[in-house]
C-alpha cells in the first residue's frame, strides 16, 4: 500500500494506481486518434489541391500552345472557316480567356478548401477587378457558359467582380485620332 504521509487514512494501492495509469493512457490514444485523424484530412485536401493544379496547369499550358497562329489556322480550317488574320487573333483571344478562366477557377477553389489565406485571396481578387477592366476579357466573362445545374460559387464569384469592374467604353478609331 502506498499511504501518504500527510494522513494516515487515505491510502492508494496499486490496483487504484494502476486503474490510474491506464486512464492517462486512454486519454493520450485518444488525443494522438484525433491528431492523426486531422493531419489525415488536412493530407488529403493538399493532395487534391495539387492533383488539381497540375490538371489546370496542363490545360493552361495547352490552350496556351495551340494558340500559335499555325495550330489555330489549323483549327479555323477544320471547323469550315477562313484562317483570317482577325479570326486568328479572335481564336487566340478566346484562348487566352479559357487559360485566365481555369487559373482563376483553381486559386478561387483552393481558397474555398482553405488552401489560400484570406489576405492572398483579397489581393487575387483586387488583381481580377483590374484585369476585367479590359473590355474584350469583360466580355468573354461576361459570356462564359452556366452549367445545366445552375451557376457555381466560381460563377457567382467572377458575377460579383464583373460587376465591380468598370468596363471602359470602345471608341471607334476615328475618335481616338481627334
């Protein structure tokens, strides 16, 4: 028996000691449960995260390539049109849009997986309102297509900055010469 020395009447045995023991154990499996179970899930949000960064990174990368002028006249002939210097730059343009679009798609997605701290999102956002700012990419986010279900929270997104973002009127090239 283990007795303390401050009174005499309260005394431990080892079985209470032990009984004790295996609470404290308990607890610490617990504990060490839950910690494991949350660097599991955080695991895998980073995995998906970079699965989906490399998928949007190639097909940027991609859009990106065949926008040289040889593939795109390529692509204008085969769908029955004149490989035209403007319906080149048209295809081009077009391009360019779809790279911005599924870059911006996977920073807003990895903000919205808490991946990306909210002051870096603020700043990502600030640089979106100005890049919106140029009248032709105004339009072709003005004109991206609404999945059947209904709009995303990457498509409400790019509406509200759309909206924030002051499109410039075009003058005809005869007024810009005055």
């Amino acid at each position: 028996m283990l007795c303390s020395m401050v009174q005499q009447g309260d005394c431990m045995t080892l079985t209470d000691l032990a009984s004790f023991g295996s609470l404290i154990s308990a607890l610490a499996v617990a504990g060490s449960l839950i910690y494991l179970g949350l660097q599991t899930h955080q695991a895998a949000k980073h995995t998906r995260a970079l699965i989906l960064q490399g998928r949007v990174e190639r097909v940027v990368a991609h859009h990106l390539a065949i926008a040289d002028s040889d593939l795109v006249s390529a692509w204008i002939i085969e769908n029955g049109d004149t490989p035209t210097a403007e319906n080149i730059r048209r295809r081009q343009f077009w391009l360019q849009g779809m790279a911005y679009d599924l870059s911006w798609e996977d920073t807003f997605a990895q903000h919205e997986s808490g991946l990306l701290g909210a002051e870096q999102f603020a700043d990502f956002r600030a640089h979106i309102v100005t890049f919106l700012k140029a009248p032709a990419l105004h339009r072709y986010f003005s004109n991206r297509p609404v999945p059947a279900r209904g709009p995303t929270k990457f498509h409400r997104f790019i509406e509200q900055v759309l909206a924030e973002s002051a499109v410039p009127s075009l003058e005809t090239g005869s007024e810009r010469r005055s």
